[in-house]
C-alpha cells in the first residue's frame, strides 16, 4: 500500500510539475512517507518514473493475456483487447500523459525493457490480425502494422481528450473504434 501510494503521489507531482521540477522531498511529503521509505521501494527518482508505466504495461500484458487465453474468434478477440486497452488508458490517464511526456529521462537498460514489453504486446495484436486476414476472416486491405497503429494511436492520445465526466464512457468509445476497425477488416 505505501508503494502504491508514493507510485500515486509521484504521478499526480510529474502530471502537475514535471519531472525535472519534482523533487524527491516533494513526492515523499505528498505521501506521507520518509524518504527511508520511498528508497526501501524505489532505488532513485528515475525508478518513479520507470515504474508508472511498468505497472500499467503488466497489467495491460496480463489483461492481453488472458483475453488470448479464452481462445475466441479473432473479431472478438480483437474486439476485447480494443476495450482492455480503452478501460487501463482511460483509468490511468495521468500516468500514461506523464509517461508520453517524460519518457525521455529513462537511462537506456529501463527504455529497452519498456520497450521489449511493448513490442510484446504489439506483436500479439499483429499476429491475431495477420492470422485472421491469412485465413479470411480479415480482409488485408492494411497491414497488420497500420491496423494495430491505429488503434494504439487512439489509445494512446486518450489522455489529451477523454474526460471521464464526459458525454462518452470509455467502454463506449472502445466499441466505436472497435466497430470501426472490425468493419474495415470485414472480407
């Protein structure tokens, strides 16, 4: 609980001032914690940051998982990452904005393992839809790469224009861009 809460803190300080402007002191008197505590969990500031988007990434990655797991037909499948991706984005808004921001002030070794997660997940979507316009199912009219882009994109810009108290739920516009997406793949 304390590690989620310095997690909680440092996001709302780098969301409002930055990553360079934050301080340690800062994130630790937010939380109510000493920084005894913050270092027992969090080797250095750097590890803060790393770790925002790392939590989230598990997360997505298992919840990508187990929607795999269930085996359904591709539309479906698709369909329900489309969503999982939606709800975790909407959710955690605030630590994918400072992510997309910061991310730059990662040392390499923490970029790359950022990044072999991420290339995970991609290639798991690619490989549903390659797999789905091989057999038919999708029609090939964009590759796979192009496909999965969009989708990301939109996910990923969630944070510049998706307001929870606005006229749509996440849910919803997961379902619009997944309809959207499964009928341009329709054969």
């Amino acid at each position: 609980m304390v590690r989620e809460r310095i997690l909680a803190c440092a996001v709302e300080l780098f969301a409002a001032n930055g990553y360079d402007a934050t301080s340690v002191q800062q994130v630790v008197t937010r939380a109510g914690v000493t920084k005894g505590a913050l270092y027992h969990y969090f080797g250095a500031k750097e590890d803060l940051l790393f770790e925002i988007y790392h939590s989230l990434l598990t997360d997505q990655l298992a919840r990508l998982d187990a929607i795999v797991a269930q085996g359904a037909d591709p539309a479906t499948t698709l369909r329900e990452i489309i969503r999982s991706l939606a709800e975790t984005t909407s959710e955690n808004s605030r630590a994918v904005a400072v992510f997309s921001r910061e991310a730059s002030r990662l040392d390499e070794e923490r970029w790359q393992t950022l990044r072999a997660e991420w290339r995970r997940y991609q290639d798991t979507v690619r490989g549903i839809i390659r797999d789905a316009q091989e057999s038919g199912v999708f029609a090939a009219y964009a590759s796979p790469e192009v496909i999965s882009w969009a989708i990301f994109g939109v996910n990923t810009s969630m944070p510049t224009w998706f307001r929870p108290d606005g006229p749509k739920k996440a849910v919803e516009i997961a379902d619009e861009l997944a309809d959207f997406v499964l009928a341009g793949l329709r054969p």
